[in-house]
C-alpha cells in the first residue's frame, strides 16, 4: 500500500503545476475563440471552444500580437496552468488565425491599427541600397523560393556576399525565429539590405507574417529590408512594413540587382567607342603631322644655313687673331712687361721662324 501524501493546497497546485510545464511545454492547441475580452488594459482573457469543450486562455496584452474577434478560429501555442482559484487556464505565448477568413479580418483589425500608427507610411521607408555587394537573407534554406532567388542573383550579377539566416517560415515558432535574425543583421551591420523570403503556400502558410511583433521588427530595421513573400496576389502586414515589397522571392532578386547582359553589352559598345575615338585622333595627329612636315623641313634647313654662316664669319675672324698668321706678315712678338723694356734689360723677341735675345740700348716714349 503506497504511503499518502498530503499537500496544503498551494503546495498542491505547485506540484500540479511543475507537472502541467514538464509534461506540456509549448503545445499547440486549436480551437474557437469566445468571450475575448481585455481587462484594465493589461490583460487579455478568452477561451478556446470546440464543440461542448472549453479551455480558458490568458496572456499579457503586450504578447497579444494578432487582432482576435469572437467567432475566430485559432491555433495558439501555450503551457497550461492551475489557477491559484483551482481554475485550470492555458497561458498563451504566441497566436495565429486559422483560415482565410479569419485571416483576412484579423490582417484588416491589425491593419487599421498599425496604419493609425503611421507604421506603413511611405516617407519613412528607405530607399534600397544601388547595387549592393552585402545582402541579408532570412528564409528557409530547404524552401524553392529561396532557391530560386540565389538562382536567379547569380544569373543576373554573381559574386556578391551572401549571408543566409535559416529559420522557419511558416508555424508559431517562425515569428520568434525572424524576429531574431533580423535583430541580428540590425546588431552587427554586414549587411546593406535583408531580404525576407518565402514561396507560395495558402492563407494559413503566410499567416504569421500578419503578426503585430514581427510586422513592428521590420518596419524598425534601420537596415533597408525588402519581402519577397508568397505570390503576387498575397499581401502581409510585412509586405506593408517593408521598405520594399517584391512580388515573388525571384522578383526580389530582381529588384536588387541589375542584369549583367545589358552591362556586358553597354561595356562592350563603350569600348568600341573609345577604340574609334583613339584611332580617330592617331589618324588626325598623323595627318597634322604629314601637313607640318615640310614646314618644319625648312625651318631646320634655315637655321642650318644660318648657323654655318655664323660659324664660318667666327672663323674667319679667329683666323686673323691667330699670332702665326701675323709673324707670317713679317711681324715680330716682344714678351715681357713694361718694366722688363728698361735701357739694359734683356728681352725675348719671336718671329715667324726665330727666337732672338737682345738687349734694350734706347727707350722712350711715344707721343
């Protein structure tokens, strides 16, 4: 017989609920919302129905992150709990709309609130960056959208920097996922822009990309960020908080970067037009040259002339200076100075074939 155990009631509902948290962490229940109300302004209270069973639900208002009507169908993820009051509740961490009309009404509730804000305005969106060599992925790696969007990068431009975030991109546990890379991309700025990725799926697929917290981590990204969500025909509450909203992920790629065949191609004319103009000029310069030639000719042959003429009047000049050219004359040298041609002093006297020696007899002056 097993021993009994006795509990205050307190301790009772500890126990109760240390059990409730390891035997059911965040668990996903789905059901009908009913009696939504917030009281105080803090607190969100509503139950789950389903037929005849209820379950109730509580959260604080600021995790509310999706508008909730009466009448709603929803998936929420939850730990349940025992109430100090012996109440059994579902405390919720995260909700989302179940199908499209659901969907749809809680986009247009949220829709109308965010807009009030001013969170869609288009003067607060940044303009993408021109050619960016740094883009910022948040998608699903294994999903063909984002395939598709580095198929179609590398086809247009190539060899960028590519950093990749994988997360989930459909479920609750998407939400807390993306909000977190793209704290990450704003924290350590390796990025010039973030792009936001997911295919094609139905209405409860793309759900949480109306979600209140994710739709205000987008619009508050200081790094440009541009979606690439679902098909043409989807809008998100992200689509609209985004700097930009792409179509599909390809038209993502698209709108990021530029075709490289119309690049290659202007290259390609630009280069022949500086080839032309090169040619151009070498066939004017040897033109100008072919004109000035003869000028340039006769210019030298001018000078020439006239720089023989020159040297050869020198010359002439130089000749007659020559003192062989005057002793040839029948002149006579007298070396020395002046006092050397004292009456008694012996010079030294050359001519033209001869070296004499003579004594000074008689010296005067001339008039």
């Amino acid at each position: 017989m097993s021993p009994e155990i006795n509990f205050s009631v307190s301790q009772f509902i500890a126990v109760c609920n240390q059990a409730l948290e390891y035997g059911f962490t965040g668990i996903n229940i789905e059901g009908e919302v009913s009696s939504f109300k917030i009281n105080q302004g803090k607190w969100v209270f509503f139950d789950l129905k389903e037929g005849d069973s209820t379950v109730n639900c509580f959260l604080p208002l600021r995790q509310l992150s999706v508008a909730l009507q009466d009448g709603m169908t929803v998936r929420v993820k939850a730990t349940p709990r025992l109430t100090r009051w012996g109440r059994f509740s579902l405390t919720v961490q995260q909700i989302l709309p179940l199908g499209e009309g659901n969907i749809k009404k809680s986009f247009e509730l949220l829709k109308r609130k965010l807009s009030a804000e001013g969170l869609f305005d288009p003067t607060k969106k940044q303009p993408l960056p021109a050619n960016p060599t740094k883009i910022g992925i948040i998608s699903s790696t294994a999903a063909a959208g984002y395939l598709d969007f580095l198929k179609i990068i590398d086809n247009r431009w190539g060899g960028l920097n590519i950093s990749t975030i994988n997360t989930q991109v459909q479920g609750l546990a998407a939400i807390e996922q993306i909000i977190r890379a793209l704290k990450y991309f704003n924290q350590h700025h390796q990025v010039e822009v973030i792009a936001i990725l997911r295919g094609g799926g139905s209405a409860d697929d793309l759900a949480i990309f109306n979600d209140e917290q994710l739709t205000r981590a987008i619009a508050a990204s200081h790094i440009p960020v541009i979606t690439g969500i679902g098909h043409e025909v989807d809008e998100s509450l992200a689509d609209l908080a985004a700097d930009v909203r792409a179509s599909t992920p390809s038209n993502a790629a698209e709108l990021l970067t530029p075709d490289r065949r119309p690049a290659i191609h202007e290259a390609k004319i630009a280069i022949l037009r500086i080839h032309d103009r090169i040619l151009d000029e070498i066939s004017r310069r040897e033109s100008d040259l072919k004109i000035q030639l003869p000028n340039i000719r006769r210019t030298i042959l001018q000078r020439l002339e006239s720089f023989s003429e020159h040297l050869a009047a020198t010359s002439k000049v130089l000749v007659s200076l020559n003192p062989e050219n005057v002793l040839q004359r029948g002149y006579a040298i007298i070396a020395g100075h002046t006092a050397d041609f004292d009456v008694g002093n012996v010079v030294k006297i050359t001519t033209f074939n001869q070296q004499l020696t003579a004594e000074v007899k008689h010296a005067e002056k001339r008039i």
